[in-house]
C-alpha cells in the first residue's frame, strides 16, 4: 500500500501518484524519512498496474532546498556518506522505474533539489521559479547526479560555469538550456501540472517505458547496439494489447484507450 511520513506526503488520484516533500519549515531540504519514502514510494508504484505515472513536487515556498546544510554540517562523514548512498538510491531508482515521473517545479530548485529534479523524465515549472547549483558557496561540490545529467545535456564547460559560478538561473533560462520541458505562471502551475500529467497517463505505458530504457541507454551505448535494441523491443511491442488497440483506433478514427497490456 502507498503511504507516506512526515516529510512526504502521498495521494493517488486514478492512475496518478503525486508525491510531495513536505517539509515547507525547512524549504523541503531532504532528510532520510524524505529520501527512503520517496524511494519506496516510486518501487511501489512501478508493481502498481493501476500507477502510470508519478509526479513528484514541494509543499510551501520551493520544490527543495536539497541537502540540510545545518544538520550535514553536524553529522559524522560515515553519515554523510550513508546519507549520501540513500540518496544515490533514490536517483537510480527514478531513473529506473518503467513509469514517467514528472518534477512539478515552484520557487528554488537548489543544489541536490535541482539534481533531483533533474533525475525526472520531465520538468515543469512555475515561470517565476529558479533553478541554482549552490554547493560551491558552501564549499561542497554537486551531487545527486548534477555533474552527470549536466553535462550530458550541457556538456562540459556549461555545466562548470554552474558549478563554478553557484549563482540562480531563471526558469525561462533554463527552458532555453532545455533543463525545462514547460513553463506556466505560477497561479496555473498545478492545474496544467495536472492536465499535463493526465494526458502522459493516457499513453501506452509499455512503449513510454522502453521509450525511457532506450532513451538511458543512448547515452552509453553506440548507434548499432541502440539500433539492435530496438529491434529486440519493437518486436516485443507489435504483440501488446495496446498496438492493437492503437491500429484498431486508428482504423475507426477515434482515440486510443491504452491499458499498459
């Protein structure tokens, strides 16, 4: 069953599963009961027939202010470490997970709050909102996977430059750097959020999913083995209860109802 804890708060609405961080207090700056819920939470709903997709947002002012700066400094380094791990977790998982998760994005994306954003299939954000790597104004360096979802979309220099500098970026500047899939102003953010989302849950959830795994491995993989892959996968996907319901709506000019079969 779904559920969620102090710092996460969880709520399927039909087949979409809407996780918050929530501990406004706190600009939802993660702590482990946030990080292991939210994890568990995605694991949860990837076995989950009914979920089709996963959105994961702030509570209050921002998404996430990343990592707790106050309680890291405080802590032992085998803690930082471990907290570190869980974390890594977290981002594999997501990037893992069959489903799409969407990062509904308002006020600061900071440091590993951005990370975390980035690790999603899709980010929509509020127009007013900011993104920013903070770490090197506490003397950190990024994690969460910044240094890798950057500078696979950015490559090297750009993404130093926001490393380097730590300074906010605008969320128009990010959708211009493609960090950001769309943008509304902030009073329609959660009701096109969820027209959004709503409209990805009625998608062939078979094909978004090998959609992502290809999409993952051509960052790694040559043009031949991607090539192969989708041989093997579109072979697989002409046999599915949803390609044939794709063709028959085609057929009869009406809408597709996909079930994920």
């Amino acid at each position: 069953m779904l559920t969620g804890n102090e710092h996460l708060s969880i709520e399927v609405e039909g087949s979409i599963l809407s996780c918050t961080l929530n501990r406004p207090d706190r600009l939802n700056a993660f702590s482990e009961d946030m990080i292991n819920g939210l994890k568990h939470a995605i694991i949860e709903a990837e076995h989950d027939e009914v979920i089709k997709v996963i959105t994961i947002s702030g509570a209050g002012r921002s998404f996430s202010a990343g990592g707790d700066v106050k309680e890291m400094n405080q802590a032992q380094t085998s803690q930082v470490y471990e907290h570190i791990g869980k974390l890594n977790e977290l981002i594999t998982t997501i990037r893992s997970c069959s489903k799409p998760v969407v990062a509904i994005v308002h006020g600061f994306a900071a440091g590993a709050g951005w990370n975390l954003a980035l690790a999603c299939d899709q980010i929509i954000a509020a127009a007013e909102s900011q993104f920013v790597l903070s770490f090197a104004q506490v003397g950190l360096i990024s994690d969460g996977g910044g240094t890798y979802f950057l500078t696979k979309k950015l490559g090297p220099y750009k993404t130093k430059e926001l490393l380097f500098n730590a300074e906010p970026i605008s969320a128009s500047y990010a959708k211009e750097l493609g960090l950001v899939n769309q943008l509304y102003p902030q009073e329609q953010l959660e009701e096109m959020g969820r027209q959004y989302v709503q409209k990805l849950a009625m998608a062939p959830g078979h094909a978004i999913g090998m959609m992502k795994k290809l999409v993952h491995q051509a960052e790694i993989s040559s043009l031949e083995s991607i090539l192969e892959q989708e041989r093997t996968a579109q072979t697989y996907m002409i046999q599915t209860e949803d390609h044939e319901e794709g063709v028959q709506a085609f057929s009869e000019k009406r809408k597709p109802q996909f079930t994920g079969k």
